[in-house]
C-alpha cells in the first residue's frame, strides 16, 4: 500500500489518545480512585510521564504530518466506504495549509495545557480526546474526497464534546449538548448537500474547479443551489456563521482555556474547511456565482461579522468576548470564500492562519488570567501590565494582529480581502464588503484594546499584590512565540503569499 | 290504469285488502290478542284469495254425485285442498300463540308485549 | 330404482313418527330414541349422497307414485343430501353439548317433550330441504316455526316465553307474506311442484307476461323467508330466544333453524323462479342492503351486550348479513359463499354457543363476560374451543370463517362495480368490528382473575372429562371448523355441482 | 438442498415450542438448554439452506382452486430469513437473563419460540395467500407475548395491538383478493403479477386496493396514523419488545409491503400514479412524527419504541419510491436497523433487568455503574444517528441516493426528513448517553450502589451486535451488492 504513512499521524496519536480516554474511564469506574494496581497497559501514572507521553506523541505525528505532507504528499485510497466511494487520502495545498496551522497551535496549546490542566483534573480524560481530536482533524485535512472529509468531520464534533464539558459541570454538559446539536444539525444540512452532489458531480473527490456534471445537471440547477445554500449554512454552522451561530459564544468559554484556544483557534476553521472542499474543490465555484446562493451567503457572512463584533463590544466577561470575535472573525473568512474570487480567496485563506495564530493567543492568554487570578472581566486587570508585561505585551501583540494595524499579520488578510471585494463582479457587496470589515475593524479595537489599556494604564485604582506571582514558563512561553508568530507573519508574509496565491488561482481562477 | 281490471275481479281486491288489515294488525298492535285476531285474518284472507282462484264459474265442487265423472263439471279441488291443509296450519298456529298468551297474562297481568319487555328488564334476568 | 333412494322418504317420516313415540316414553328413553334417530337418518343422509355423488345426478322420488302435477314430490341432488348429512351431524352435536343443561334446565315432566320437539323440528328441516313441492314447503315452514318455538319457551322464564312470543309474531308476519307470495305463483303457473312452476315462469317470463304479479310473487316470498331468518331489522326476538333457551335449543336455532329457511329460499332462487330472473328483478339488491346493514349493526349490538350468550346470539345476526350480502350479489359465486357460509356459521356457532356455556359453568353460572376473568385457565377446552370459534368468526387462516370471507370477498370482487365497493368495505369493517367484540372476550378469559371483585363468585375448575358429552362435543365441532378451514375445496366442488343439479 | 427443508424451519420451532409445556423439564436450566438448542439448530437449517438454496417451490397443500400453502426461497425472502436466523438465536440467549424470576417461563418460551417459525413462514412464503396466513398468526402467536405479564396495562395493550393488527389484516385481505382476482398468478413475481388484460380500465380501482392494502400491511409496521399500538406493547418483556416489536413483528410489516408492492401489484404499474403520490405522505410525515413522540416521550423503552416508528417509516420510504434503489435502500435499513435497534433495546432492557429503572431522568451517572451496557448504547446510538462508519450511515445513504435518482419534489422532502429526523435522533439519542456519563460534577454515585453490568448471556448479543454495526458500516460493499442483485430484475 503506497502512501501508507498518511495513516500514521492519524493512527498513533488517535490510539493513543483512545488508550488516555479509556484509562480516565476506568478510573472512574473505579470511583476516581486510581490505586497503583489497576493500572495497565502503556498509560503512565504520574502527570510528569502522561505530559511526556502526549507531548512525544503529538511532536511526533505532527513532524510526521506536516513533514511528509511538504516532503511526500500523494494519496491512499483505503476500502469503499458507501455504494463504491472509497475512503479516500490525497494531500493538496489546502491540506498542507490547514494542517500546518493546526499542528502548530495544537502543539503550542498542548505545551500551554500541561501547565494549565494540573488545576483542572482528569488530564488523562483531556488530554486523551486532545490527542483524538488533533488526529481527527489531521484526518480531515488529508481527505481526498467528500465522503470522508465528512466523516472525519462528524466525528471531529463528536470527539471534541468532552473537551467543552470537561468541567462537567452542569452548564459545561449543556453547552456540551447545545454545541452538539448545532453541529450535528450543521453537519445534517451539509450532507443534504453531500447527497444531492453525488448525485450531480463525477466524483466526489476534490479537484480544483469542481466536478460537477453539466448533463445531469441539466435542468436541476434549482436543486443543486438550494443543495449548495443548506451546505453552506450547515458547515457554516461550526463556523459560527449566523443563523446557527448560537453555540459559540455558549460553548468556548465553558471549556478550560487550552481547549477554547483550539476551538477557536483551528476547530472552527474545519467549518470553513468542509465549506470550502464543497464549493470550490466538488461543486465548483462557477455554480453558484451570481446565483442567489452566492449573494445570501455574503449577507449571512457579512451579517455575522458585523453583528459578532458588536456583540463582542458589549461583552464585559473576557472569554466570552472573544468567542463573540471569533464568530465575527471567522465570517471575514466566510466572506472572502462567498466573493469566490482569487484575490478575495487568497485573503480568505490567509486569515485562517493569522486568526488561528491569533486567536489562540488571546485565549490563551485570556486562560492565563482566569487560572492565575481568577479573572474573568475586564476591570479586574487593572494594572496588570506592570507585573506581567511580557503577558500584556503578547495579548496587545496579538490583539493587533487581530485588528488588522498594519504592520502586524491581520492586515495583510484584510487587504486582500478588501482588495478581492473590490475586485469582484459582486454589485453592492464590492463597497457593502470592505465597509462592513472596516466598521468591525474598529469595533475589533473597540474590545480588544480596552484590556491592554486597563493593564498599562491602571488609573488610581490600586494593583493587587498578587499580580506579581510569576507566572509558569510553559503557559508564557507558546504565548509569547504565537504572538511573535503573528507579527512576523505581518512583516513577512511571503512564503504564505505564495502558498495560498496557488491554491487561489487553481480553485477559484476563472 | 283502468278500473275495470280491478272492478271485474273485485274479490281479489278484498282480499289483498283483508291480508292488508291482518297483516298491520299483526305488525303494529301491541295488545296480543288482536296480534292473534290479526294473524287470522290474514290467513283467512290468503285462503279465501285462494279459494277464488280454484273456483270457476257454474261449476259444482268436485264430489261425485248422479254420476257426472268428467272432470271439466267440476271446479278446481287443489286450492280447496290448500286452503284446508292451510286453516289446519293457522288454527294450530293460533292454538299456539293463545297459550304462549296466557302464560304471559298469568306471569305479568298484561297484555302489552313492550310492558313485559320493560318487566322483564325490571327483573333483570 | 334403488332401495337407497327411499331413504330421503323414510327419514322424513322416521324422525315425523318418532316425535309422537318419544312423547310416550320417558324422558331418558326419549333423549336415546332421539339420539338414535338423528345418527340413523345421518348414515342415510350420508348414503344419499354417496349414491347421487355416484350417479352425479339429482333423481325425483314421486310419493304414492302419483305422477305430477298431482302426486307430492320429494327430490334429491348433491346439495340436498350434503345438507341433510349436515345438519345431522350439527344437530347431533348441540343435543350432546346441551345435554347437562337439559337435564338441569328443563323441568322434569317436560323432558321427552323436548325430544318431541328436536325430532320435528329435524323432520321439518328435512322436508324443506328435500321437498318439491312449493305448499309442503310452506307447510314444513309452519311446523318448524311451531317446533322452535316450543325449543325455546320449554325452559319455563319470562324470556323465553316472552322471546317465543316474539319469535312467534315474527315468524308469522313472514309465513304469512310467504303463503301468499305461493299463492301468487300458483294462481300464475297453475302448479305448485316447483319444476313444474319453474318452466311456467320461464314461459312467462319470455313471453314478458305478469311482470309485475312475478316481481311480487317473488318479493313477498323472499321477504318472508328473510323475516323468518332473522335478517336485520327483524331481528328483535332473536338474542333472548337465544339468550335465555336451553343451550341446546340456542345451538340448534342459531345453527339450524334460520338455515333452513335460508336453504329453501335458495331452493326457491334456483328451482322454482330461475336464477335469471331473480337477478333481474331487484329483489336482490334489496336483500343486499339488507344484509350489508345487518353485518354491521348485528356486531355493533354485539359489541355492546355485556352478556356473551346474547353477544353471540347478535353476532349470529352479523352473520345472516353475510349470508344474504352473499345472495345479494347476484352471482352464482356469490351464492356458493352463502352456502359454504350457512355450513362456517353451523358449525361455529354451535361451538361458540357451546364453549361458552362450559366457560360460564367454570364461572359460577354467570354470563357476564366481565366475570368470565380468567375462564381459560379454568375451563382450558371450552377456552380453546371458544378461541377458535372466535379466530374462524374473525376470518384467520385455517379456520372455516377465512374461507368463507374469501369466497365473499372474491364473488364481491368478480360482481359489479357498485356492489364492490360496498361489499368489500362492510366486509373488512364487519371483520374488524368481530375482532373487537371476540378478540375482547378471548383476552379476558386468558386474563388471570385477581383481586376481590372475583372472590366468593363460586368459580372452579372443570377438567377435561367432567362433562363428557359437551367435552366430545366440543372436539368434534373443533374438528368440523378445522375441516371446513383446511379442506374446503371439495366441499364448495360439492356446492358447486348442487347448485348446479337445481338448474 | 431439498425444499421440503423449508417446511421443517418452519414447523422445527413451531412443534418444538408446542412440545415445551408438554416436556417434563426437571431444572429451568434443562428448559433453557432445549430453548436454544431448537431455536440454534434451526437457524442453523435455515443458514445450511440459504447456502444451499433449495430451487423449486415446496407445496404444503391446496386450498381452493388455485390457493395454496406453498414456500419459496428468493432473494428478498433470503433477506429477511437471514435477519431471523441470526438474531433469533442471540436474543433468545438475552432472554434467559432477562426472564430469571418471571412468572411462566415455560409458556413465554413456548410462543417465543414459535413465533420465531411463524415468521420464517412469512419470509419463505411463495403466495400472497400463504404470507397472509402467516402474517395473521404471528398476530396470535405474539399476543401471548406481550399479554405475558398480565398486569392490566399488559392485557389493555395486547387488545389495542390485536385490534390494530386485525383490522389490518381486514384491508390487507381486500387488497390480496384483488390481485388473486386480477392477477396472471397468487405468487410473488418481481415486477407483479397483474394482468393487464384483467385490469383493463379498472386501473383506479387497483389502485384503491392498493392503497388500502398498504395501509392494512402498514398497520404491523406501525406507520401514522396506525402507531399507537408499537409503545404501548412496549409492556411486554423486554426480549419481546426488542425481538418483536424492533425486528420480528414490524419488519414483517414492511416485508409484507415491498413483496405487495414489489412482487404482487407491481412498480411498474403503481409508479408515478396518484397511489404512490398519496402514501408518500403519511411515511414522510411518520419519519419525522415518530422522532418528535420520542423526543417527547420519558419512558425509556417507549422512547425506543417511538423511534422504532419512525425507522420504519425509513424502509417504508424506501419502499413506496418504488425504485430499484428504492428497494435496495429499503433492504438495507431493515437489515440494518435490525441490528441497531434490537442493540439498543437490549440495553435498555438491561437496564431494567438490573435496576428496574425505566425512565430516563433516572439514568444518570449509568455510565460509571454500567459501563459494557451504556458503550453498547451509545455505539448503537451513533449508529441510528447516522454517523458516517456505522451501519445506520449505510442504509439513509442508500435511501437518499434513491430518493435522488427518483427524483420527484416529495421523494427529496422524504430524504430532508431523514435529515431532520437523525438530527431529532441524536438528540433523544445522546441527551441518553450524555446523562449517563456525565451526570453533572455534582452527582453523587452513591445513589447507585450496587449497580453492575449483567453477566455475560446478556452482554454477548450486545457485544456481537456492536461488532455487527461496525463491520457493516465500514465494509457494507458485499452486503449493498446482494441487495442490488435481489433489486436487479425489477422493472
């Protein structure tokens, strides 16, 4: 079987993660409990061994990801899933793109994590379907047609519940159960979408451009949209985009920070993903262009991203804040792929980097505060700046990066999505757009900043002495390096230009 | 339709109009004596529509008398012969319904049959 | 001529003279004669009909060898000797089923009477099924009517009496109609031996001559016939002649009685007017909406009734609705189903009469199904023997009921688009209105009988062999529905070539 | 292989479960051992003769004129008798747990095991005749069943389903005399049997009795508005609820439907006509009503039953696309569902076995106590959800893709309600599963002491069932092709 080591970053980190998850169970089938005898098999007892063990893990299929997804690529078909369609692998740019990100907050996350959980409990529980959910995701990434991107897709939502309700906690368990049913609703109007594109298209599996097939088509065209829109809405469901945005700002503030930063930062992107690989790698973008799907989808995206960041704004609970920002954030992307334009495209994809970056900066940063001091609002930093500014300085780094000033990462994306709004063939939406992302740029400043002035410039109110604790490397340290990550993107953004210039011109080239 | 169909054999008429009467008397009445009164005037109406139709005019009833044997003096004996088995029939019949009557009378002192049903509910067996 | 053919005559008068011998004798002595002659006229019956099966044509037996128009005529085909074999066999059976309530029931003088009374009524039977000769019918008619009602007012209680009455007045009304719908005919044709009639009536009839005096004739004697059969509106004495007789007089009326009107109008269909002209006149579709209202109103009544003897005894009424939906549908298949259904409903009924005396036995003589709790664990055969007389009124598979409702359903099927419809309609409502009020009464006697309300109500167990005679009875009637579900193709073979001798 | 084997599957458990009162039994260990033994060998028979396929046709005798008792091993048949064959045994295993202690062991086993030859009567039926034979019988044989109890709610459930089952019956009966009266033959052809010179333009009447005989047959498969009596026979025992009423019983409804509509009345005569247009509503609309019923409903057992309803409107759907692929899709869910659903009633009746819990608000922090159990439900859980590696994937695929090539506006408002009615799955589904395992930090376990999983004759069939669920899921290629090649010769 040629290829086969694209199973091997999905494989080992899953099996381990499922022998993680299955040791937790087994302690609580032991009441929690955990003598030295019943403990079998690989999983190590103490916290030390358990954060090597994932640490080595997940550093090793991520090498092993994105190494051999740069060095080797090509594809693996595995047996047919459902009536002939196989599962399929195949590695693109896309693939390559996505997978990076991901593994590099997941790593950064992880390394923040091992810190961060010894107060939450149940590490072997978190740091199991942490490592399952890395590999799912690996998984969708390197899907080679519909079929299994989706099923990678729906178990990505099923492994991902635990990490919300972690806490278990009764609100945990019902933002668990809410995020579960937006997502799987989300995931059901999308393979309406799967269904009719069987039918209609070739192949399910991806090629730049589409495969739909203009004899069937024929005449159906009616059906095919309607398909297309409940597609969008359904992926767009993860992806926090209006209407079924509701679980969002519910879901990641309840689960412990690391787990929110992955959220935020990467699950929601998989929304985008599954949007993406359906409109311009099966369907084809030349479909709905100028179809009122396409001009319903710029409203809805355009719609979320100005409502988002409002909502953010009027947010005083910091986390919460910010999943609000993710919602709006992640529709900057949804826009730019609605434009089905190159440039528009290109800025699309170029977003879903930074934003990763950067967001999972800023919840991490946001969890270094609640598990430090317990801080959840705002007013309850002030001053903070002046004990921890290495923190402050990579939260306000980022929170730069996220509004886009230039020179930082965030408004290389916007300029390309701007420029790409303009560009395109699109009526109104070539000015609606930019202004609508200019507005929700100020806004993005109107709640981002606030923090790193209330930190710097505390006023008379008198800073707490226990601001002064230090702080735990390993929570600082991926801090630091994302909100570095994200600047440095700003200034040099070339290699990822490049990279998604390509990916651009195949899929949405006229 | 011309009368003078009806009017030439008037006697059939009487006696659909007989069977008639005994017919709603039997159906209708609720006093099981005249049900019984009923039934026989039924029958004798059916026996009397039957005699006519054995009986042809100037004609003797067929006993063998002064030794006329050809069988075209006499009139038709069947429906006599009918009529006889037919009364036989009622009266037994009738003989019958008196009884059953009197055990009812002795029972429930009335002659109302839809009386004795609401008795008899009353009694509850 | 064969000796074999005077076996029809000599049973007639063998069962007509041993009523007046049983009258002298006592009351034991008078249930054995009884006993006797039923099974005695049954072998004969059987071996008429071997011999017709063998010469596969009907023959003309002339009493006193007075040749016709004259002489008195009895005449034998398949139907004739299958039904009297039949008959005897049913008859048979409900006397040995209902033979404890006798001796129980009746007062103790009275017993041979009753005897008296089961042998008429048996000779009458008889002679409407063999007879040819249209005012004998009408003659037998009467003597049947009286007989059944002496069945049933012998077990001295206000019902009965009160029910006799009534079955009396009925009766009556459609004697009467009968006699004079025979007087018609004879002043038409001039004869009263039905073959004869019959090609009078085929002459007149083409000649189209006396439409209207054949249409009444016709009329009123069909519409007798259905009154004293019972047919739905006229049905008021039915379920307290049923309810509260003898069990034995029950089973036999409901089983026999009406079948034999319902035979001779059959007779009358066939041999007497011809059955062309019969479905041209609309006398049948009268019947068929009769019969539709009656298959339905019969089983809502039923539903209602609260005691299973009456339940039943409305149920029979359903079932004449079948039997004259059947006639109705004006087609020779239609009228088989109603043949080979006068046979399921015998046969069913008896047993279903029967059982449910065995089940009230085990529940201290009361009839309210309510108290029939648990029945089946008491009384296990009448249980079973219920259950099936149950399952073949509702029509499963295996059982005589489904093969009759298939016959209807087919002839209902072949006939005419309007009496479709309707038919099979009432036909599936009629099935499910049966399950409702039988299946109901089956699942309470399989319901264990707990808790207070059934304490102190004098039930007990009755084994297998405490009641013998109902016992064999019971299993032989089992059987009977079981051979009319399984093997009922030769059986209709049989009604078919009947039917087919009467033309 | 000899066709006269057919009749012994058939009579095998019948006679067998008769002799049960008879035998003298000494221990309830010796009366378990005959149960299995008949019911294994048996389905052994069975699967020796679905792997020698006995060619012709066994007559078993002659009713009138051209109706006859007579058995035939076709594809479709091979199906459903596979399904039997299969499960019987196991559920049978799962039943002598779960009855330890019940009242009447002897007579329960006695129908249960006959009820399995019953419906092996229906799947092995050549005629229309013959499966309507049966098809009335397995309404007596499980009445017992769910009567077993004989508490009041029992015996009142067991008369609501004989009437419902009955009254079916009524109308199937109407439409099986129109096709013995306007069909060329009383056996099942695929593609139909109608006579074309018969029907002439009687057309519209066929219809009628078509319409009417789906809806008696569809009364066993518990379609809208003929549902209400599925949850309340859920009383019974739980073997006979799962077996029954997730497999035996309801899967003989829809069986009987696709051998109407496929084999009797024909596709190629009802396609596109307004019969076909009029019953797509009431299965569309079920598939989503059942869902909401258990959306709403608490009692854990009757929560499964709702949604027994509405995977069975599934197949129904399937059915009435009266499609090739329809009939594949339909095949397909009944196999797989049977699996599912007889998977997670087990469960469910583990439960009660081992707690006597039955509602849902009851069950939380189960997931500690039970842990074998509650994995099983929520395998089974996912699986009737639809996600993609499970076998409930398999078959909404199918019917959707079905739905598409037929193509019409209310076939894909039937493959939206799919959608819909997995979307309402999940969440009467996991709302389970969820309570179970995550109870709330909070929760105190001590409330559950002594609770544990059943031993291992109830845990194997789970066991087994969830590989089964998985194995199809993954490699449902082989399984998909036999239904096609049963699907191939219809018009």
């Amino acid at each position: 079987m040629k290829n086969a080591w694209i199973l091997l970053p999905v494989l080992v980190p899953a099996v381990t993660g499922a022998a993680l998850a299955a040791a937790s169970f087994r302690e609580h089938l032991a009441g929690g409990n955990t003598g030295p005898g019943d403990q079998k098999g690989f999983v190590p007892e103490n916290t030390r061994g358990l954060h090597a063990l994932v640490g080595t893990v997940l550093a090793l299929s991520a090498l092993v990801a994105v190494g051999g997804a740069w060095l080797w690529g090509g594809s693996l078909t595995l047996f047919p899933l459902v009536d002939g369609i196989p599962l399929y692998f195949q590695i693109d740019d896309v693939g390559r793109l996505f997978v990076t990100v991901v593994s590099l907050v997941w790593l950064a996350a992880a390394v923040y994590a091992f810190s961060y959980m010894e107060k939450e409990g149940d590490q072997k529980r978190f740091f199991g379907f942490y490592l399952l959910v890395y590999a799912i995701l690996v998984g969708q990434e390197f899907a080679g047609n519909l079929l299994t991107m989706y099923l990678f897709y729906e178990l990505m939502t099923l492994a991902s519940v635990p990490l919300v309700l972690h806490s278990g906690t009764r609100e945990a368990v019902m933002a668990a159960l809410k995020y579960l049913f937006y997502s799987l609703c989300g995931a059901y109007l999308g393979l309406f979408g799967i269904y009719t594109l069987s039918r209609f298209c070739d192949t399910l599996a991806f090629q730049p451009g589409g495969s739909l097939n203009p004899v069937l088509a024929q005449g159906n065209r009616g059906l095919l949209l309607a398909a297309m829109f409940a597609t969008v809405l359904g992926f767009g469901a993860k992806a926090g985009m209006l209407p079924l945005h509701g679980w969002l700002p519910t879901a990641h503030p309840q689960a412990p920070s690391p787990a929110s930063a992955v959220l935020s930062g990467v699950i929601v992107k998989s929304g985008v993903l599954a949007i993406l690989r359906a409109v311009y790698y099966v369907a084809g973008p030349d479909l709905i262009r100028g179809s009122w799907v396409q001009e319903a989808w710029m409203i809805l995206a355009l719609a979320t991203v100005f409502m988002g960041s409002l909502l953010a704004f009027r947010e005083p609970v910091l986390k919460k804040r910010l999943a609000y920002s993710t919602v709006s954030q992640v529709s900057y992307i949804l826009f730019g792929l609605a434009l089905l334009a190159p440039t528009a495209m290109e800025g699309a994809l170029l977003h879903v980097v930074f934003h990763a970056v950067v967001k999972c900066a800023l919840f991490l940063s946001a969890g270094v505060l609640l598990s430090k001091w317990g801080i959840t609002r705002v007013e309850e930093l002030a001053g903070l700046g002046k004990k921890q500014p290495l923190l402050v300085w990579s939260y306000t780094l980022a929170s730069l990066a996220l509004i886009g000033i230039p020179p930082a990462s965030g408004f290389v994306s916007k300029w390309y999505l701007a420029q790409g709004a303009l560009e395109s063939q699109t009526g109104v939406f070539r000015y609606l757009g930019p202004a609508v992302l200019l507005v929700s740029a100020f806004l993005t400043a109107g709640y981002l900043l606030p923090v790193t002035v209330k930190a710097f410039f505390p006023g008379e109110s008198r800073i707490p002495e226990r601001f002064g604790e230090r702080v735990d490397m390993r929570m600082l340290a991926p801090l630091a390096v994302l909100a570095l990550l994200a600047v440095l993107m700003g200034l040099f953004p070339g290699p990822v230009l490049e990279l998604t210039g390509r990916i651009a011109a195949l899929a949405a080239g006229r | 339709m011309d009368l003078s169909n009806l009017l030439s054999n008037y006697e059939e008429g009487v006696a659909m109009l007989l069977f008639g009467i005994g017919f709603s008397n039997l159906l209708l009445h609720k006093n099981l004596i005249k049900k019984i009164i009923g039934m026989n005037i039924m029958d004798t109406s059916t026996y009397l529509f039957l005699a006519l139709k054995g009986y042809i005019v100037g004609r003797k009833a067929p006993i063998v008398t002064d030794g006329i044997t050809s069988a075209s003096a006499y009139v038709n004996p069947i429906p006599s012969g009918l009529v006889l088995t037919g009364i036989v029939v009622s009266v037994s019949v009738t003989a019958l319904m008196l009884s059953l009557t009197i055990r009812l009378y002795r029972r429930y002192h009335t002659l109302d049959l839809d009386e004795i049903s609401t008795l008899l509910k009353k009694e509850g067996k | 001529m064969a000796f074999v053919q005077n076996f029809p005559f000599i049973s007639i008068v063998l069962s007509l003279f041993s009523g007046p011998l049983s009258s002298v004798l006592g009351g034991k002595k008078a249930k054995w004669v009884n006993l006797a002659v039923i099974t005695l006229i049954g072998a004969m019956s059987a071996a008429v009909l071997a011999f017709v099966l063998g010469t596969g044509e009907p023959y003309v037996y002339r009493m006193g060898h007075f040749p016709a128009p004259w002489g008195n005529e009895i005449r034998v085909g398949v139907l004739e000797a299958g039904m009297a074999l039949f008959f005897c066999v049913v008859m048979l059976l409900c006397m040995l089923g209902g033979e404890r309530e006798r001796a129980l029931e009746l007062p103790e003088g009275k017993q041979n009477l009753y005897y008296v009374m089961v042998n008429l009524l048996l000779c009458s039977l008889l002679a409407l099924i063999y007879t040819n000769d249209l005012f004998t019918a009408y003659v037998f008619v009467e003597i049947n009517t009286i007989s059944a009602c002496g069945l049933i007012m012998i077990r001295q209680n206000g019902r009965t009496i009160e029910a006799a009455t009534r079955y009396m007045i009925m009766s009556l009304l459609g004697s009467g109609l009968l006699l004079l719908g025979i007087c018609f005919l004879y002043d038409l044709t001039g004869h009263l031996l039905m073959s004869n009639i019959k090609e009078q009536v085929g002459l007149l009839y083409a000649a189209g001559a006396y439409r209207v005096p054949l249409l009444v004739a016709l009329g009123l004697m069909s519409v007798g016939l259905a009154i004293k059969s019972a047919l739905f509106p006229f049905h008021a004495w039915l379920p307290d002649a049923y309810g509260y007789s003898t069990l034995s007089s029950a089973a036999i009326l409901s089983s026999l009685v009406s079948k034999g009107y319902i035979f001779l109008l059959v007779k009358i269909f066939f041999r007497v007017v011809g059955f062309e002209v019969v479905r041209e006149s609309g006398v049948l579709n009268i019947l068929f909406v009769f019969g539709l209202a009656g298959m339905i109103m019969g089983s809502v009544s039923a539903i209602q009734e609260k005691n299973v003897r009456r339940m039943v005894a409305y149920s029979s009424v359903a079932q004449i609705g079948y039997i004259y939906m059947g006639f109705g549908l004006g087609s020779l298949s239609g009228v088989v189903a109603s043949v080979f259904h006068v046979l399921t409903h015998a046969a069913t009924k008896s047993l279903l009469f029967i059982s449910a005396s065995g089940l009230t036995d085990s529940s201290g003589d009361s009839k309210q199904i309510a108290d029939l709790t648990g029945a089946g664990f008491r009384n296990r055969l009448a249980g079973l023997a219920f259950t099936v007389g149950s399952l073949s009124m509702v029509g499963i598979p295996a059982f005589s009921g489904f093969v009759s409702k298939l016959l209807f359903a087919q002839a209902a099927v072949e006939g005419s688009f309007v009496k479709m419809l309707p038919a099979l309609l009432v036909l599936a409502v009629s099935t499910v209105l049966n399950a409702l009020y039988f299946m109901k009464t089956v699942i309470t006697l399989y319901t264990p009988a707990r808790g207070e309300r059934f304490s102190g109500r004098g039930f007990c167990r009755i084994g297998l062999w405490e009641q013998p005679a109902k016992t064999w009875a019971m299993l032989c009637l089992i059987v009977l529905n079981l051979i009319l579900g399984l093997t009922s193709e030769p059986i209709i073979e049989l009604i078919r070539d009947g039917l087919a001798m009467f033309e | 292989m000899k066709p006269g084997i057919m009749l012994i599957v058939v009579l095998l458990p019948i006679l067998g479960g008769g002799l049960l009162p008879l035998l003298p039994f000494r221990s309830r260990r010796q009366l378990t051992v005959y149960t299995e033994c008949v019911v294994l060998l048996n389905s052994l028979l069975t699967v020796a003769m679905l792997l020698y396929r006995p060619g012709e046709a066994f007559v078993l005798f002659r009713y009138t004129g051209n109706l006859s008792l007579s058995f035939r091993l076709d594809g479709l048949g091979s199906v459903f008798t596979a399904i039997l064959a299969l499960l019987w045994p196991l559920a049978t295993l799962y039943a002598f747990e779960y009855m330890e202690g019940e009242r009447h062991e002897r007579i329960f086993f006695m129908f249960y095991t006959i009820t399995f030859g019953v419906t092996l009567g229906i799947a092995l039926a050549e005629d229309i005749v013959t499966m309507y034979c049966f098809y009335e019988m397995l309404t007596l044989v499980t009445l017992p069943l769910i009567m077993h109890t004989l508490t009041r709610e029992a015996v009142l459930a067991s008369r609501t389903y004989l009437y419902y089952a009955l009254g079916g019956a009524a109308f199937a009966f109407m439409g099986m005399i129109f096709i013995l009266t306007y069909g060329t033959t009383p056996n099942f052809v695929p593609g139909g049997v109608l006579d074309p010179a018969r029907v002439g333009e009687k057309g519209d009447l066929l219809l009628l009795a078509y319409v009417m005989c789906f809806l008696g047959f569809s009364v066993k498969a518990a379609m809208w508005p003929f549902s209400a009596w599925l949850p309340k026979a859920g009383v019974a025992p739980t073997p006979v609820t799962a077996l029954l009423h997730a497999v035996a019983v309801v899967k003989a409804g829809a069986f009987t439907l696709m051998r109407v509509t496929y084999y009797s009345f024909g596709t190629g005569f009802l396609r596109g006509t307004w019969a076909q247009t009029l019953l797509f509503v009431p299965v569309i609309f079920t598939i989503v009503y059942g869902c909401s019923r258990a959306l709403k409903e608490t009692h854990i057992k009757r929560r499964m039953a709702w949604s027994t309803v509405s995977n069975l409107s599934y197949i129904l759907f399937g059915v009435v696309l009266m499609t090739p692929l329809g009939l594949v899709g339909a095949l397909s869910h009944m196999i797989f569902h049977a699996v599912m659903k007889i998977c997670s009633f087990f469960c469910a009746g583990a439960v009660i076995h081992q707690t006597g819990r039955e509602y849902i608000y009851q069950l939380d922090g189960f997931g500690r106590k039970m842990p074998k159990v509650f994995l099983c439900f929520t395998v089974s859980a996912l699986a009737l959800m639809g996600v993609p590696g499970l076998c409930g994937f398999v078959s909404k695929w199918n019917l959707a893709k079905a739905a598409f090539e037929q193509g019409s506006p209310l076939a894909l408002g039937g493959a939206a309600a799919l959608l819909v009615s997995a979307l309402l799955t999940a969440i009467y589904m996991l709302t389970i599963v969820i309570r179970a395992f995550f109870p709330g930090r909070d929760f105190d376990y001590g409330t559950l002491k002594g609770i544990r999983d059943p031993g291992w004759r109830m845990l194997l069939p789970l066991t087994l069932f969830v590989v089964a669920m998985f194995i199809f899921g993954l490699f449902s290629g082989p399984v998909v092709e036999a239904l096609e090649a049963i699907a191939a010769p219809m018009p």
